[in-house]
C-alpha cells in the first residue's frame, strides 16, 4: 500500500482508522460485549502504532486511552506578528522549542477571538487578529515523529501587535521577536519554518490569497 502522502504512511492513516472507530464505538454502545470488542480493537490500533514509532506499546495504549468522545478534527489557531524582518516567537515548557503563540480553540468565541487570546496568555501582549492566512490539515504539514493519533485543523492568523511587551506566560517560558533568517529551535508538531514563510508573504502582500486545503 502507498503511502497517503510524503509524510504520513499507510500505516498511520489505517491505525489512526480504526482508533477512530474504536473511540466513536466506545462513545455510542451500551452493549458490554461490544465494548469488550471495541477496547481488544483499540489494543491492535496501539500495537501498529508502537511498532511504527518504535515505542513501548504501553506508552501507546496510554495514549490511544487518553482519547474519548466522538472524533472530529480538533482546531489549533497560530499568530503571526511581525515587526519588520521579525516574529514574534513563545518557547514552550513542554519541548523547550519555538512556535507562533497559539493553541486548541476554546468554545464560545470565536477562531479570531481564540487567537488573540492565545497570543495575550502566552506571550503578554495585547493583539488583533487582522487576516485569515489559511487552514492547515496537520497529516500534511506535521512531520511524523511529532504526530499521534489526533487529527488537527490548523488556523493561521496574520495579526497586530496593539499593545504591550512580550513576556512568557503560564504554558511558555519565553516571548520574543526572532529574525526570519535566524529562527531558534521550533516546535514542529505546532509550526514549520515554511508556515512561518507563508504567513510573512501575507504580511507582505495584503492581497495574497488564503491557503486552505
């Protein structure tokens, strides 16, 4: 079987198939049996995925378990600020690596709204979401490595700096603005240098079409 595209390999495309099942399954029976066929499912689904990323299939398991409810793509919103041939950058506790402010959108505002705030809690300054720069799916643009089981729609806003100074926030450990040729060490299963590109471009030429797939 070909691979589904230059990142992702069939393998991780059927494993991530069948979780799905398994987790809508999972949501939706009352029947004990089916349960019990569904979780003996979700134990093949880990074992493919332990054996394709060369981890212990209990840390696998463990993270095929996490996941609950129906499955539908989650959404990720990223801000880009510029400041001349700069970017305002946030380093994350969690990898010590670099991304655009951002994160999963929380309900009841919304995706422009959801940036600003991700921007204001992770990097300390006030901003304003000003243009749409394009919708991402992340089986295309993640590298493998840093991908699991979840399927992630990814929103790039261009945005405003309104007010403030950067400064890192609960979740990051530093904010600061980065020359475009002189990006430190990012986070790629949260941003790739060529995004970063995509979004300078926009800034660039206001007229650019979003990019959407």
């Amino acid at each position: 079987m070909t691979d589904v595209n230059d990142r992702e390999p069939a393998w991780f495309a059927i494993a991530r198939e069948i979780q799905a099942l398994v987790q809508n399954g999972l949501t939706y029976t009352e029947n004990p049996y089916d349960v019990e066929r569904y979780e003996a499912l979700q134990v093949v689904a880990s074992k493919i995925m332990a054996h394709g990323f060369s981890i212990e299939p209990v840390d696998a398991h463990d993270a095929v378990k996490e996941l609950r409810g129906y499955v539908t793509p989650q959404v990720d919103v990223r801000g880009a600020i510029f400041r001349g041939d700069t970017v305002l950058m946030v380093q994350e506790k969690s990898d010590q690596k670099w991304t655009l402010p951002g994160g999963f959108a929380d309900v009841n505002i919304t995706p422009a709204e959801n940036v600003v705030k991700e921007i204001e809690e992770e990097a300390g300054v006030t901003a304003r979401a000003t243009k749409l720069v394009g919708v991402y799916d992340s089986r295309q643009h993640t590298p493998l490595a840093t991908q699991r089981f979840r399927h992630i729609y990814k929103l790039f806003f261009l945005c405003d700096l309104v007010s403030g100074r950067p400064s890192p926030g609960m979740e990051t450990q530093g904010a600061d603005f980065f020359p475009l040729d002189n990006l430190p060490p990012l986070s790629l299963g949260r941003i790739t240098e060529a995004q970063i590109r995509e979004v300078h471009a926009h800034h660039l030429d206001a007229s650019r079409v979003p990019y959407f797939e």
